[in-house]
C-alpha cells in the first residue's frame, strides 16, 4: 500500500504499476503495517520505519482506506457482472456496506 504526494491511495497491483511509471517511490511503500497490530512489535525498527511511512496518518485511517479500496473495487467488479449475469443481490450488499466511511462514489 501507499499514497503518492497528492494523496492517491494505492493498493494491490495497483502499487507494482505506480512504481512502474513512477507515480510513487519505493520507499513510499508499506509493507509490514501489519506489525502495528501486534503488542511485540510496537517497538521494532521495522514499526518505527512503518510510522515514518504513514506521516500524519493513523493505522484508523490507513485501514479504512484500504477496506474502503476493497469494497469499491468488489463493487465495481460485481456490477460489471451484474451487467453480464444479472447478479444484482451481490451488488445490493456491497452498495449498503460501502456506504460506511468510504468516499468514492463508484
């Protein structure tokens, strides 16, 4: 995961192709934020560099933009089947549960 300098969220493959074109630099990226959830390693080297990563940000924020990155993306995909499959109930539910804290409209 990581933001470039005007704040765009990247996540997935999403990160190896903005490396690719340089839309985000390799230090920019966080890989281990997961060790912030664990009480042992609150005070690694490898934490400490995760903290620097996210700025002002929040392990909140860095995780609710990135299940927020999620359900858009599950939602834009089920109605692209939705559109081939009628799988409409699919779309149903990622559209309620989208609905919390995420700020795209897709």
């Amino acid at each position: 995961m990581a933001w470039d300098d005007s704040g765009n969220f990247y996540w997935g493959y999403a990160v190896a192709e903005a490396l690719k074109v340089k839309d985000i630099k390799p230090e920019d990226v966080i890989e281990l934020w997961k060790l912030l959830l664990y009480k042992d390693h609150r005070s690694s080297d490898m934490v400490r560099r995760v903290k620097l990563q996210l700025g002002e940000r929040s392990l909140d924020d860095l995780l609710a933009q990135h299940l927020c990155a999620i359900l858009t993306y599950s939602k834009q995909y089920a109605k692209s089947m939705e559109n081939t499959h009628g799988v409409s109930a699919q779309v149903s539910t990622l559209c309620i549960v989208s609905r919390t804290r995420c700020t795209s409209n897709d």
